[in-house]
C-alpha cells in the first residue's frame, strides 16, 4: 500500500498537543503549529488495524508484555540497523523521557554530574536538574562555513575528567540539530567515557528517520566493548508516529545496570504499558518498513524544498540540509533579533508557531526549529508567511 503524505488530515479537536493548546503556547490559535515533533501523517495502515483489532475485545486489562513483542523488536533492529540484541538485554519503559530522568537516579548520585551537549531536547536539562543531579554543559559547535553542528571532543574530554561526572546524555541521531553522529565521533566519545568511567545514555528515538542520501544511522552499543557503559534508549513512537502511545525500551547488556535502572522505575510505580501501546509497538515494528520507506523519501523531499525555499525567498535565515529527524533548525541570527522578539516574529507578523531555538539551551539563542513533517502544502503555507512578514518589516 502506497501512503499518501499530502493528504491533509484534521488534528483539531482531537486533544492534540500541537493543535488545541495553540492559544496557550503561542497566544493565539491561527498559527500554523510545526513545533511538537510528531507528524501530522496517519500512522501505517498495520498500525491502524492492529489497535482496531485489539478495541474489539471489550476488556482493556492489565497486561504483559508478550514474547512476540519482544522479537518483534530484535527482528527490527536487526534487519535495519544490523544490531543484534538479547531477549535479556530489553527493559521495557515508559517513554524516553521518563527514562533519561531513571538513568540520572540510577547511575549519578544526588549533586553528581551529568553531561548533556545542547543545543539539545529540554528534557535533557530538566531531566537532571529534576533528579537532583548537576548539569555540565559540552556545547556543540557550529561549523559556520558548512552549517554542519561537530561535537567538542576535547572540552568533552575536560567535562568527563570532572571528579563528580558520572553520566553522559548522548542524542542520536541529535535533536535538534538533525546530526547522525559518524562511526569516528561514536568511538571518540565511546573512548572518553571508557577512560573516565562515564555510564553513556544513548537517546536514539531517531534512529530510524535518516534521509537516504545522507550516512546511515550507527548504534552507539554496536561499537562499544563488553567493558563499556552503554544504555540505548529506542521506541517506535517518532518512527511510526504514535509518541500517545507512550511506550519505549532500553537495551543494557550488564545485568547490574539493568537492574538499577529496574529498581529506579519499580520504585515510582511507573505504569508501563496498556493494551494498545503493546499492540502498537509490536505492529509497528513487524509490518511498518515499507511505511517508513515511503515516509523518509517524501520526508527528505520536503527538507530539500524547504532549503531550496529559504535560500531564495527568506533573506536573513539560513538552514543547513539534517542528515537525520525530520526536525529542521533555522538559523534566524542575521535578523538582528533578541529571542523574544524573534519569538514575537514568526507568532504575531508571520502567524507561525515553532520551536525558540533558546528553549534547547544557550547555544539555541537566535535559531527556531521547524518541524517538516506535514504535508508539502503546509509548509509551502509557512514559508510564505514568514516571506510575506520580512518582506514587512
């Protein structure tokens, strides 16, 4: 079955995030909202039929995690990404999010530090900060003559030498800048936090949205030693599109640090699944390849306009081509404007509901991130009202 990403599917109304709190985020409920990342596109058709399948029992229990999932899950990974996970390795989770807050609990105590490289996903700050831990900052940096985001490898080197760092954050592919991370940055930092003893939480929600001319994604866990602390933290949510659905896995091959992040979630009494998120994983993963084919390639088409658009029409933004998410980050500094005022500008003159690039950290001040996964036509919406108020100002 072919997909058919143009067709234009109503999200009012519905309880959506992204649509019916607009007036709250933004102050106003006419802008065109590509700010939450998830995708205004149906999940695949096996994702669809499995949930109805499932709604016909009319009993909606407690309920376990069956062997099928699981495989499900090992099939996936290995047939895309040549990974090759144990049953025993798999802790199912609820959400990334909640596992990023677990990892700080689990392997840094409280004070201890925890390193994140912004600009990056909020919850990468909160999610330490809130835990009682310590942010320590490793900045990316900007190459300006290529767009392109690199990691400071040898201030990294400087922040995991800290007596109190125990835990790196690492986002792969990176949100928001759009990075996949090369096999030879990997194994720099796979080498750093070898020699300092830094337990690495690999956020690689993305790992599947990679454009097809840009390198493939590589898992962190694929080139890590049997001495290594890696935790690899996955879902299908950004995948299929079903991030309501709630449902993740970690993968931690060490028996003890598997079971310390096990305590930190039995601990909080964490609810971890109910019946349609399992049916959902599992149907996403089995049936979903041919989906996500047809998704990345309409996907990198809109990336492509999307540069071509504001490389002729949007003086003042510049945007570099992501290699991964279908997360877009603009570059908004040669407007000449203040965050809040560049937040004011795209919400009040151009009617567009984004990301302030801020919200990701210091390093975000004068960037917005967009998200491209909408239809073409939303986007062709978008760039002519952010073309029609520079054009005004």
């Amino acid at each position: 079955m072919t997909a058919d990403f143009d067709q234009p599917i109503p999200r009012e109304n519905t309880h959506s995030v992204k649509f019916d709190v607009r007036r709250a985020v933004f102050g106003r409920e006419d802008v065109i909202p590509v700010w939450v990342a998830d995708m205004d596109f149906a999940a695949p058709e096996a994702v669809t039929q499995a949930l109805k399948a499932r709604a016909e029992h009319p009993v909606y229990g407690y309920t376990l995690f069956p062997d099928s999932l699981y495989q499900a899950m090992i099939d996936w990974f290995a047939n895309r990404h040549g990974w090759h996970i144990e049953r025993d390795w798999i802790l199912m989770a609820p959400g990334v999010v909640p596992s990023l807050h677990a990892a700080c609990m689990a392997y840094a105590g409280p004070g201890e530090g925890v390193i994140i490289q912004p600009p990056v996903y909020p919850p990468f700050f909160s999610s330490v900060r809130d835990s009682g831990r310590e942010v320590i900052e490793n900045p990316l940096w900007l190459d300006e003559s290529s767009g392109q985001y690199r990691m400071d490898l040898e201030h990294l080197e400087q922040c995991a030498a800290r007596a109190d760092a125990r835990v790196l954050m690492l986002c792969s592919p990176h949100n928001p800048v759009g990075r996949v991370w090369s096999e030879e940055e990997l194994e720099a930092v796979l080498d750093i936090a070898r020699r300092h003893q830094l337990v690495i939480l690999s956020d690689e929600i993305h790992c599947d949205l990679t454009f097809p001319d840009k390198p493939a994604h590589t898992v962190l866990a694929k080139l890590a030693r049997p001495e290594d602390a890696v935790i690899t933290a996955v879902a299908p949510s950004k995948t299929f599109n079903m991030p309501g659905l709630g449902l993740s896995a970690l993968v931690i091959s060490d028996p003890g640090q598997c079971q310390a992040m096990k305590a930190v979630f039995d601990s909080m009494h964490l609810p971890q699944c109910n019946p349609f998120s399992v049916t959902g994983f599992e149907a996403g993963y089995r049936h979903g390849a041919q989906w996500l084919d047809q998704l990345m390639a309409y996907l990198q088409a809109n990336r492509d306009y999307v540069c071509g658009q504001v490389a002729e029409r949007l003086p003042g933004i510049k945007v570099s081509r992501p290699e991964g998410t279908y997360l877009m980050w603009l570059d908004c500094r040669e407007l000449g404007l203040d965050d809040a005022g560049l937040k004011r500008f795209f919400v009040q003159q151009a009617g567009v509901g984004m990301n302030p690039g801020i919200s990701f950290g210091e390093p975000g001040s004068g960037f917005m991130r967009l998200n491209i996964g909408c239809p073409r036509a939303v986007l062709a919406q978008v760039l002519e009202r952010i073309e029609t108020a520079l054009n005004q100002r």
